[in-house]
C-alpha cells in the first residue's frame, strides 16, 4: 500500500476515535462513517467543532424538526467541516423548506437533498435546481414506482447538477438500469442507484456499466465486495477515474485488508461498512491526484461528492436498521 494511501487509512482510525468521543457515540458504525467525512477531506477531525455544531442546531431548529431526527449525528459532523457553522445550516434548512414545500408529511430524508444542493449549487439558480431536481425524481417515480424513494433524491440533484441534459441523462438512467438488471443480474435497488451514479459520467453507457460491475466482481472474487443494495454505488463514483481497474482493485483490496487489522473492523465487525471505507479512501486519494481548474462544474468533482452522499446514505440505512430492531423488541 503506497504511503499516500496508509496515510488515509491510518487518519480514518484517528478520527473515529476523535469524532466518537465528541459526539458521545457508541454505536460504532455511525462514529465509523462520520469520521469518514474528514478522512475523505483529507482533514484531522476537530471535536470542538463538532461540540459547537451540535449546539448551534439545537439552538436554531425544534425538537421534532427533520433536521434532529435520525440524521442529526450526520449533519452536525457535516457542519463543523464548514468556517460558518451557523451561516451553512441557515442556508441549508433555506433549500430544505423550498423542497418540502406542499408535502404533507415532509421526510427527513430531504434533508440529506439540501445538503447536496446547498454545496454543489453556489453559483447557481438554486430554484431552478430544486424544480428540476423535483421534475427527474417524479419522472424516475413514474418508471419505478416502488423503487424509487427519497433516498435517491440526493443523487437525482447531482445528476441535475452535473451539467448534463436533465431529460436525456433520465433516459441514459433508465438505459443503465435496464443493463444492470437485465445484462448483469444485479437487483432492482442495486441497478438503480449505480445508473444514478452512472448516469453522471461523460462515458458510454455500455462502457462505464461494464466497468462498474467488473470492479465490484473483482473485489467479490478477492472477498472485497460490498453487499448488494445502495451502499455498492460507491464502485460506480469511480467511472471517471483514469486508473486501470486492476490497479483500483488491489488498492481498495489493500486498505480493506489494512483496516481488518485494526480493532472495530475485524471479523466480527460490519463487513460493508469496512468495504465502504475502503473504497471511499482509495477514492480520495485518486482524487487528490487530480487537477483543480478555477470554474470547474459539478461534473468533474462528482467523484468526491458522490462519495459524501454515500456516505450519508450508509448512515441513513444504518439508522433504518437500527429503528427497524428497537420496533421489533
């Protein structure tokens, strides 16, 4: 493992531990995937922002808002990332209500949305964003009616973001999911959400379908692979990384193998999340490689992006599962 990697990978255990104990979190899984946060920034976390940050969105929103539910561990690590705390929730809940805006019940979920829009969207028509972000989903909804949900929200918004043509990236999606279901195999929720993230890629739709699903098989066969399901989109964020897939499977193979060595990622650990993690890092560090040009679009930072919603997603399913058992006992 090259020492950029190792040096990833060894930040990850120590912001665990730093965001864990700032946070007052027990649940190891949660603490794993905020600290993941920074360690996908390249930063050490710092606890006492994290501490403030949970203050200031106490202060700012009620008891029973959507914003202190299930995704309030996620979102005060996300805003103790941001100079202004205050000023980032602000905006964001700003974005959150103009979505909610004539639903009945308003989800929580859209709060991870909000997020996306707010910090990939400056600079731009942020209503025009949030229609067309609107239009997709319900145009997505109506070819799969039972599949799509409000987790998919934040990758629809990138997708509308990314500077492609709205209603022909909808029709590259639909041409992705029927691939993946039909050519590969891959369960329906598997399909589309890697055809979301797909769908951002400038690449033909054969090529970045074939590749996706041979990175993941080459990680299965090396017992490196994801489950199925939402979490696996994380194979398809590296559509437009110019590394051959070899070489990005020995290293993802290589930081999982690091971090099973490690204490809360071992065999009686949560082997997805370990998985995640292990390509989230490798992600980054291809990231870290990559030019910065002033005025760059969505597009080409839609890696690292996406590898943050992922994240999110992770600790939105965590959450799920977690509430599933308590209603059970």
């Amino acid at each position: 493992m090259d020492t950029q990697l190792q040096r990833l990978c060894e930040l990850q255990i120590e912001n665990e531990m730093i965001v864990r104990k700032a946070a007052f979190l027990e649940l190891e899984d949660l603490a794993k995937m905020g600290a993941l946060f920074y360690t996908a920034k390249g930063w050490t976390a710092n606890a006492d922002t994290i501490k403030a940050s949970k203050e200031i969105l106490k202060r700012k929103t009620g008891i029973f808002s959507n914003f202190r539910g299930s995704l309030q561990y996620a979102i005060q690590v996300k805003m103790s990332l941001e100079a202004d705390p205050e000023t980032w929730l602000d905006d964001v809940l700003s974005i959150y209500h103009k979505l909610v805006e004539g639903r009945k019940l308003p989800g929580e979920i859209l709060a991870m949305t909000a997020i996306t829009i707010y910090e990939q969207g400056r600079g731009k028509d942020i209503d025009r964003v949030i229609a067309d972000t609107k239009e997709a989903y319900a145009a997505i909804k109506k070819a799969h009616k039972f599949l799509t949900d409000e987790s998919d929200m934040s990758f629809i918004a990138l997708m509308v973001m990314s500077g492609k043509d709205v209603y022909k990236t909808v029709e590259e999606v639909e041409t992705l999911y029927l691939a993946l279901k039909d050519r590969f195999r891959m369960p329906s929720d598997t399909a589309q959400s890697a055809a979301l993230v797909l769908s951002m890629s400038g690449k033909p739709a054969n090529e970045k379908a074939e590749a996706f699903v041979k990175l993941y098989e080459t990680l299965r066969a090396e017992k490196h692979g994801t489950s199925k399901g939402k979490p696996m989109s994380i194979y398809a964020a590296f559509a437009d990384v110019d590394t051959p897939l070899a070489e990005l499977a020995s290293e993802i193979g290589e930081a999982d193998d690091w971090l099973k060595t490690q204490k809360g990622y071992g065999v009686f650990s949560n082997s997805d999340i370990r998985h995640v993690m292990a390509a989230t890092l490798v992600l980054q560090r291809h990231e870290a490689e990559k030019p910065s040009p002033k005025g760059k679009e969505a597009a080409s930072v839609v890696s690292q992006v996406l590898a943050e919603d992922i994240i999110l997603t992770v600790i939105l399913l965590i959450v799920i599962s977690i509430n599933a058992q308590n209603a059970a006992l």
